[in-house]
C-alpha cells in the first residue's frame, strides 16, 4: 500500500491509500478526517499503515484520477546537491564535504503522469532522477542514529533543472514553473528494509540514462536529515531530495537535453516509476 493526493473529478484534491491492485480507498473511505495528506501525518493518524481498514470497496482506480505532488501543500522542500561522487566529478566540481541544501516550491512541481513544461527561455533543460524522502514527525537537532525515525516515506523525484538560469543561481535554474515532479505515491517507511540499498533508474524515452544505488551517497539519508534539522526544525510533510547520481544531460558529450515531446521516467525499486511528458 502507498499514499496518494489526488484531484477528483470534480478537481477536488483529496487524499487516500493505493492498494497493492492499484484501487484507490479515498480517506472518506478509510473514515479519516484530516482534510490532507500533509495534515494526516502531523495528527499521527497514519503511524501504523497496517492498522487502516481497507476493507471499503474502493471507486476508483489510480489511472482515473490526477495525481498531484504527493504532499503538494508541503512546507518546505530541502534539496541535495552532488551527493554522489560520480555526479560531483561528471559536473567537475569536488565532492563536497558538507551538504549542499537549495529548496524547491511547491509550484516548481506536478505528479505523476501529468505535463512537465519545458522553460520557453532555455533550450538546456536537464533531467536529474532522485530519491525522495517524506518527514513523518517533526524534530529539530534530530541525531543521524535517530533520524531514521523521523522518516514517514518515500518516493522519486525528478528535479527538473535549467542549467543556464541555474548559473545564474541555483534557485532560479531548480524552481522553473511545473519544471520537476514529485511521485507517483509514498511509500511507508516500514516498508522499506534499507533505504540505503536501492536501486534508482532514470530513463529518457525509454533509454536508461541514470543507473545508481542509494548506498554510494556521499551523506546517507539520516545524515541529510540531521544536518537540515540543525538549520531549522522539519515538519510534517517537509520533504528532503537526497541528490542526483551521473549521467546527467549537460554531462555528456554531445549535451542531451530534454524536448517536448520526450517521456521521463524514475524508477526507484520498491518504490515505483514516476513517469512525466515534457510538453510546452
Ligand atoms: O548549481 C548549484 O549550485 C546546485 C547544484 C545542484 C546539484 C543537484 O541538484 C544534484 O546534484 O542533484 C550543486 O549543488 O552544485
């Protein structure tokens, strides 16, 4: 079972569980109140995923439904840079020794399935697939040993980046309009044996152009999450990308950047693909 935000068909966003049938049980269903993914998780209401009745007979199914950003009223989003060697060298630039945080916004982002838009003023639009994790918990000085604790999930990311503006600085190059995406759902952390040992995939119409393991992070994910907890104190819903691996369009010889009409995809296994159009 994963979590889901939705737009209905009324456009209402609404949140629920996908089954492992890919049905989807709305919160109505599950007879939980929170109005929000995001609220759902600061009331502790989801702590224990197998507790939840998923008996209702569920409506409607997850390709009948528009996905949104798995918690797309998130409070903040803490971003990696070059956490991954191979990445750091390919962009020539040394691996770094603390780790570098640059934020996204919430309308720098869409779902799964749903349009990518490709900037009108920059022909190097870049793909960049990630692992994404979801705070459950809040906490401030949170220790790496109980960071983990912290987590509610996980999902992909694909952190969509025009290299031009982003020399400008990393801010304008990472936040261009629906220009990343967030998903397809989160995965609950019991779930999720070892998140340091999973396989990350980014495919480019098809082609794999990103192959890595979550173990070769140079800060591993309760190292990220210490470290932004001594800045300031994560939230419920926070959500923190963990950095790309190599293979990165600007890197290669000639450059491959991204154009309407290519289909990009993120596969974390055990996770699932976010999969994304780039459209005008
Ligand atoms: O250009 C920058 O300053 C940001 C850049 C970001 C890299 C990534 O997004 C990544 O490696 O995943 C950097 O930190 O150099």
């Amino acid at each position: 079972m994963r979590y889901v935000s939705y737009l209905d068909s009324d456009q209402t966003p609404c949140w629920g569980v996908v089954t492992d049938s890919n049905d989807i049980v709305s919160s109505t269903q599950l007879g939980l109140v929170a109005p929000t993914l995001k609220k759902a998780i600061a009331s502790g209401e989801l702590a224990s995923p197998n507790r939840l009745n998923l008996d209702s007979t569920p409506t409607l199914r997850l390709d009948e439904v528009q996905l949104q950003p798995v918690i797309p009223d998130f409070g903040a989003m803490y971003c990696t840079g070059l956490n991954y060697s191979d990445h750091a060298r390919e962009s020539g630039k040394e691996a770094p020794s603390a780790p570098r945080i640059f934020v996204r916004l919430q309308n720098s982002l869409v779902g799964h399935d749903q349009s990518i838009i490709a900037p009108t003023v920059s022909e190097h639009f870049d793909y960049e697939g990630e692992l994404a994790v979801v705070i459950g918990r809040s906490g401030r000085h949170i220790p790496e040993e109980e960071a983990l604790a912290h987590v509610f999930g996980y999902t992909c990311f694909m952190d969509g980046s025009v290299r031009d503006w982003q020399k400008i600085t990393t801010t304008l190059g990472k936040n261009f309009e629906h220009s990343g995406a967030l998903g397809p759902a989160i995965m609950p952390a019991s779930h999720v044996p070892d998140v340091q040992a999973l396989t990350l995939t980014t495919r480019l119409n098809g082609r794999v152009v990103q192959q890595a393991n979550t173990r070769d992070m140079i800060f591993s994910v309760a190292q990220l999450i210490s470290f932004v907890s001594t800045m300031i104190t994560l939230q419920p819903g926070d959500i923190i990308a963990t950095g790309t691996p190599d293979g990165v369009g600007q890197s290669r010889n000639p450059p491959l950047w991204l154009k309407i009409g290519d289909d990009i995809s993120v596969t974390v296994d055990g996770l699932g693909t976010l999969a994304n159009r780039i459209d005008a």
